[in-house]
C-alpha cells in the first residue's frame, strides 16, 4: 500500500488540528499546514522522489525538517510526533473535527472551558445553553452546532459498548447456527474494547454454500438490508445499530481479523512494518511475492512481521508495536485478576439488595472481600447516612463478618466532597472506618481551579482513601466536569490515596488514556462496580476492558490485592 502525497499532506493537516487543539506554538502549527501544501505541491510523489536519491528540501516550503518527517512517515507510517499527540488527546476530540463550524480553536475552548471531549457531551452543553458564553460563541453558533450535530447523527450515532453487546452477542449465536460456519466474531472497536462503538463488524468462517449471508439477512431485529452479497452484507437493526458481516475462508481468518479488528492506525503501521520486509498483508493473508506465508490465525499474521501476538485492547497506535518489538508489552490485568469489590451500595440508601445479599452475591462471585460504600449524609434523596446511621451499619458489618465465612466486609461509605473540599461527615466516625470512597456528586459547574482545588483538598483528608468516578462524565450524557487530572494523579501519588475506574458502562470514569497516565505516575487504580444490586457485580468486566485499553497490569490494580496485602495499603490512608 503506497503512501501518497495526499496521505502525507493529511497527516500533517491532522497534526496541525491537534497541536492547534492542545493549543501548540502557532509558528509549528503553521509550518506543519504549510508543510501539507508543499506536499501537495510536489512534482511526484515524494516516495518516488526520496527513491531516486532526491533531496526534498530542494523544493519550495519543505525544510530540514519537515523533510525528515516526510522519511519518518514513509519509512514507519506514522511519526513521533502524531504518535505523542495520540497519547495526549482523546481520540474523540477528533470527531468533533468532522462538525461543520468547529475547528480546532473552537474544540480547544470546549475542551478546556467544559470538558467536553465527544458529541455527546458537546450537544448536551448546546442544549443547557451552556456553550453561549464561551469565548467565540453566540446563541447562533449554539443552535448551528446542534443543527450540525443532527445532521452527522443522521449519517451514524455510536452506541455504548455494552448496549451493542446486547444486539451483538444473540446476532452472533444466531450466525453460529449457520450451515457450516465454523467461527463467529465481533471484530472493529467492539473487539478493541472501546467504551462506544460506531458499528459492529463481525467475521464469520464458513464455506462458499454457507447460507450464513441470507441467515444473517434474514435476522429478526434487521430492519434494512442495505447491502447482500457472497462474502459481504451490511443490516440496520431496529435500534438503529450498523452491523457489517464478512464471510472468510478459514485460511483467511487470521488476516481478515487482524485487519477488521483495525484500529486502521495501528494497522497502517503493522503493514509498513510488512513492507520493510518485503511482504504484504491485507484482508486475506500475509504474502510474499504471490505465495501465502500466513494467515489462518491472528499469531501467524504478527509472527510473519517478527512481532509476539498483541491483545486487541492495545491495537491504537498508541506506542503498542513498538513494546511488543522489545518484548515489553504489559501483561494485561484479566477479570480473574480482581479479588474484591470497593464500591457498592446496599437498601441502607439506594441499593436494591441488603447487606447480606451483597455480601452472598460476592461470594458467590468468587470475592474474597467487599467493602460496603453506601452514600453519605449530603444525598438526602436517597437517603444518605448520617454519623449515627453509619456507626449503626459499622455495627451490622461487624456482626455479619463473624457470622460469615468464605467473603470478608470491608467498613466503608462514599462520602461526598463539599463544595469546599471537606468531607460530609465527622472525622469520628470516618476514622471507625477500613476505607473512604470520596465523591463528587454537586457542583459540577465549578471553575476548573475551583474543582481540582475542591478536589485536591479532599484527598489531603487523613481518612481519604479512593476517589470515585474521578471526572464524573456520564458518556453521551454529561461531559466529565473541568478538572485538572494531571495534578489529581500526581496528588495521589504523593499522597499513597487511589482512584477509581468505575465500571458502569456508562461512567468508565477513568478512561484509558487516564489509566495510562494513573500508571506511569504510579497511583493504583481500583476497577469496581458500584454495584447498586447483585447482578451489579457483573459490570467489572466493562471496567476491565478500560483498564487493558489503559495498559493497565494486575499490579497496577488494587482489588488484584489480596485482603492481607489489600489491609495494610488501605491503613495507610486512614492514618493506622
Ligand atoms: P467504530 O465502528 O467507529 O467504533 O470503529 P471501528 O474501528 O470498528 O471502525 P470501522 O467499523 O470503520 O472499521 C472496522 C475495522 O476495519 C477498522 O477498525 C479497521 C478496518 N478498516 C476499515 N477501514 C479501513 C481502511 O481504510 N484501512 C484499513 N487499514 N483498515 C480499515
Ligand atoms: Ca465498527
Ligand atoms: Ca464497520
């Protein structure tokens, strides 16, 4: 797959929009889009021109360089530099691009004023009137904003993981059933973990007189057709959700997964790796000259490039190939992993399930321990407890853990963060306590400084243990409230507290750009569910998705800790 001029001239563009997103000395935005004309401008095609020997800053625009950019892009696919800017902006701020009106000045403001990082976020801000006040826009722009973002609807709306599963998984046991296939798969972003998916991209191994493709036609839920043919078909489900299906021979399987899986970044760069020894991959297979060398599975496919096989989570571009190259790929925390619960809530406020329900449905689910975070005093609606209510649950917990074999209670409460950064309940009765869960619940709107410092002050409370929900985004929602993540990771570790990745789906609060950077500061990230009933419990495999796509290793994870190691870690935090 030849890189041509246009591709350059894009990637320079696309680095221009995100340093101008981040906010970038204006002077290398400049060069970078000057630098995509130049491109543009060239007589050939700069592979063909640096072939023969050419030496591109000859040619108008293109200095030192840019010129050793262009060879970096043509040898590796990609550069350092769009590769250091993949890792500093979510990938959804990208998206926003594609909304007539906003450029990158304008996403740079929504991002740093609200906190918005996706369309969902930004058109609930439009909606609440939220974004007239910002610099560079008006009511007008508000209302042309939500017109554009109606008309990209129109072209494709992204659903939550766990909502696609729900469509997903029963079409794929419907395809399995299918005369002669063999394997079926959910490849694309589903299989990649993200918390959203654009559409489902399934994979079926069967042979040529399969009736898998009109089976899958022929599904219940489809309620369009937009495309049937031998090998590929395209539906419409009844909610709306695209499903793409392709039929693969077996000896293809491992190609074709490998490339529906994508991320088309990180696929970009395993075939320039292809090229650079003389092969070729693509949907079918790993060829050299004409022959096959591999491809029937997904192993083969990264052996042929000198590669270890690498798990979809990491497939982002996002510094994978090269780990893997140097036998430095993290080893991914797995659900079985997760020893315990440190969030969930109980009838004693807006639990659907008592204590002892919990507690036999942790166990059941192989726990070793469960700590008890019901609400605080503050959350009168749902009937947050008071000092006395909590000395009384302390009490309960305690009976029950002598009563109880096979799961340990852990004594704790999610105790909201005031206004002003105290806690909402007295010191006394927090110190009774194995841990504290602080939350965010009220006063979202608050100045960034305002928050990070409302924050901050928080985990400096001696009995602080974990930070719940950490930004607060309710994906497709509520965007995440402005906060400086950065200097909460970085007080945590001073500090020896942790933060939460919350695994409902709709919270994956961290997200995995912010579990990459909880693990390079060294803070530990506890994944729990904030169950609100048993079945609750089976939300932590959402959490353990964001957590690989983060890079996360069991050791990076809290409740991986057994009670014994998990006691001592805890203490610290309340002073013992
Ligand atoms: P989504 O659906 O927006 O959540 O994201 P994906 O990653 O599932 O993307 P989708 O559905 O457009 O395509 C599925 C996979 O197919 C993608 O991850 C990689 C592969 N793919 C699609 N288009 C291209 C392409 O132009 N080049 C390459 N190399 N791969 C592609
Ligand atoms: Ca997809
Ligand atoms: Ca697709």
């Amino acid at each position: 797959m030849p890189i041509h001029n246009e591709d350059i001239a894009a990637h320079f563009e696309e680095i221009a929009d995100l340093l101008e997103i981040k906010g970038d000395n204006p002077f290398r935005i400049r060069a970078y889009r000057n630098g995509a004309r130049a491109v543009r401008a060239l007589p050939r095609s700069a592979a063909e021109l640096l072939k023969g020997g050419e030496d591109l800053t000859r040619y108008p625009d293109i200095g030192e360089a840019l010129a050793t950019k262009i060879a970096e892009l043509l040898r590796t696919g990609t550069t350092q530099a769009m590769e250091n800017l993949r890792r500093q902006i979510p990938s959804s701020l990208e998206d926003l691009l594609r909304i007539p009106g906003l450029g990158p000045v304008r996403i740079r403001t929504l991002w740093h004023e609200l906190g918005i990082t996706d369309l969902d976020a930004l058109e609930a801000a439009a909606r609440a009137g939220r974004l007239r006040g910002l610099p560079g826009f008006g009511p007008k722009t508000e209302q042309k904003v939500l017109a554009a973002i109606e008309e990209h609807r129109k072209k494709k709306r992204r659903f939550l993981r766990s909502v696609a599963a729900e469509y997903g998984e029963p079409l794929a046991d419907w395809l399995r059933a299918g005369r002669g296939v063999r394997e079926v798969v959910i490849a694309g972003s589903y299989r990649r973990g993200r918390d959203t998916v654009g559409d489902l991209d399934v994979l079926a191994v069967a042979p040529d007189r399969s009736d898998v493709m009109t089976r899958f036609a022929g599904y219940e839920e489809v309620a369009e057709v937009v495309s049937l043919g031998p090998t590929r078909a395209t539906v419409v489900l009844r909610c709306g959700l695209q499903v793409d299906l392709r039929r693969v021979r077996p000896e293809s399987f491992g190609s074709a997964l490998q490339y529906f899986t994508g991320s088309k970044a990180h696929s970009i760069q395993l075939r320039r790796r292809a090229q650079e020894r003389g092969l070729k991959i693509n949907e079918y297979g790993v060829f050299r000259d004409e022959r096959r060398i591999a491809g029937d599975t997904e192993e083969s496919v990264y052996a042929a490039v000198d590669l270890p096989w690498i798990p979809p989570e990491l497939r982002e571009a996002r510094g994978e190939i090269e780990a893997a190259e140097r036998g430095r790929l993290p080893r991914l925390v797995e659900p079985g992993d997760i020893r315990g619960e440190l969030h969930c809530h109980t009838t004693a406020t807006d639990g659907r399930a008592d204590l002892e329900a919990m507690a036999l449905a942790a166990r059941q689910r192989g726990l070793e321990y469960l700590a008890i975070t019901d609400h605080s005093q503050r959350l009168t609606m749902v009937g947050g407890l008071d000092a006395d209510a909590l000395a009384r649950q302390i009490e309960t917990i305690d009976r029950l853990n002598e009563r109880l074999t096979g799961i340990t209670l852990l004594k704790g409460v999610e105790c909201d963060i005031l206004e002003d950064g105290r806690l909402d309940l007295p010191d006394a009765v927090l110190a009774r306590l194995d841990l504290v869960v602080g939350a965010v619940h009220s006063h979202f709107e608050l100045s960034r400084r305002a928050q990070t410092d409302r924050i901050l002050r928080a985990m400096d409370h001696p009995h602080f243990t974990l930070l719940a929900h950490p930004t607060g985004r309710l994906i497709g929602e509520r965007p995440p409230y402005d906060v400086d993540l950065d200097r909460l990771i970085r007080h945590a570790a001073e500090r020896g507290c942790f933060l939460e990745l919350n695994s409902q789906p709709r919270r994956l609060d961290l997200d995995d750009l912010a579990c990459m950077k909880a693990r390079e500061a060294g803070v530990l990230v506890a994944i729990d569910t904030d169950a609100h009933s048993e079945r609750d419990l089976d939300l932590r495999i959402h959490g353990v998705l964001q957590a690989r796509r983060g890079w996360l290793e069991a050791g990076d994870v809290l409740n991986t800790r057994p009670l014994a190691e998990l006691r001592p870690l805890l203490a610290r935090t309340m002073g013992r």
